[in-house]
C-alpha cells in the first residue's frame, strides 16, 4: 500500500493494515508480510506498532512478518 504525501500523518496507514489484517484473518491466512524499504522509518515503526516482527532482507529492504 501506498498513501500519498498529502494524506500522511492523518492514521490513514494504521486504518489501512487495520482492514488488511482483517480481511487475511477472514480468508484463513497463517501469515501476513510486508515489505519496505529500510529507511522507511514510519512504516516500519506502524508494522512494530502493530505486532509485525520485523526482518532484514539483503539490499535496502525489511520484511514485517505476523502470524494470525
């Protein structure tokens, strides 16, 4: 997902993996992932938030993990 910069800092992104958690637990999901660029502190900080563990991939990129 991405929210463009006028919508930022509104809670806009927390809504947003609210809805996607909620949709993977009712399709019977194990896990969800996300992926983001490692200096992408906000949202590897809301993935945190919201219980992702998160990973460091080779490159510039980090993956969230959260097992339902």
């Amino acid at each position: 997902m991405v929210v463009g910069d006028p919508w930022q800092k509104l809670g806009l992104g927390y809504k947003l993996v609210d809805y996607m958690i909620g949709i993977a637990r009712d399709k019977g999901l194990r896990t969800l992932y996300a992926l983001m660029l490692q200096d992408n502190y906000e949202a590897i900080r809301l993935m945190k938030e919201k219980g992702f563990r998160i990973e460091h991939e080779e490159g510039e990129m980090v993956r969230g993990v959260l097992n339902l």
